[in-house]
C-alpha cells in the first residue's frame, strides 16, 4: 500500500510540478478524472480529424489529382513540390492523430487497471504517467501543424 511510496510522498517538494503534492491534497481520484479528461478529449479531437484526413487521403482535393504536366519550367517544380508537401503532411497528421489516440487508450487502460492509490501514485513518481499525458498533447498538436501546413 501507501508504505511503498512513503518516502516519494514525504520528499514532493525535490520532485518537478509537484505531483505528490497534488495527489495528496486533491485525492487520486481528482487527479485521475481530470487527467483522464484530458486524454479523452485530445482523443476525441483526433478521431475527428482523423476522419477529415481519411476522406482526404480517399479522394484528394481536384486540384491535388491533375497532372503537373501542363505546367513548364519552374511552375511544374512548383506543382509537383506543392504535391508531395500535400501528402507527406497529410500523412504525418494522420499517422500524429492516430498515435495520439492510441497513446490515450494506453493511459486510460493503464489507469483503470490500478487497483490501489498507491499504484497512482506509483505511475506518477517512477512510471511518469504525468509525461504520457504530454505525449498524447505534443502528438495531437504536431498532427494539428502537418494539417494546416498540408492545406
């Protein structure tokens, strides 16, 4: 139980954001809950963008499926350039958006599976289930860049 990570909690100012703290004064439950909430929802943004881009990659914008070919000299780089960048982003913000959903599955299961506080706590002091959380934000955010650069 909470014996195992006694000396964690007692020492939580040396440890970074605070986290023994936060467990402690707000309870695992709140803690959970909001950061549980927090992966669904960045979850649920790239599901939905997801879809965006998988009807995208089904049938490209018109402009994207003409040829470059009735272009000349340095228009027809310029096309096939505009092309490529198109596809390379559009394929890291998908493949961004799923990883970010698969990474927030992975922290809601992990979560569900702890049958006491002390394996929260646990998580957050040695396993830094705090990080995983930003894993899930910095994923979601880079598919959100390769989006708009694609556009």
């Amino acid at each position: 139980g909470m014996h195992t990570v006694e000396k964690w909690c007692t020492n939580y100012l040396k440890h970074p954001a605070g986290w023994g703290a936060l467990l402690m004064i707000h309870g695992v439950p709140e803690v959970t809950g909001r950061l549980r909430s927090k992966v669904e929802n960045y979850a649920i943004y790239s599901a939905l963008f997801l879809s965006v881009s998988m009807s995208w990659l089904a049938d490209p914008p018109d402009h994207m499926a003409e040829t470059c070919e009735a272009f000349e000299g340095v228009y027809r780089w310029e096309c096939d350039i505009q092309k490529r960048l198109f596809a390379y982003c559009l394929g890291i913000g998908t493949g961004t958006h799923m990883l970010s959903i698969l990474l927030a599955m992975t922290f809601i299961n992990v979560l569900n599976e702890t049958a006491r506080d002390s394996d929260v706590i646990r998580m957050f002091a040695r396993g830094k289930g705090f990080l995983a959380t930003v894993r899930v934000q910095y994923a979601f955010r880079i598919g959100c860049v390769a989006y708009f650069a694609s556009m």
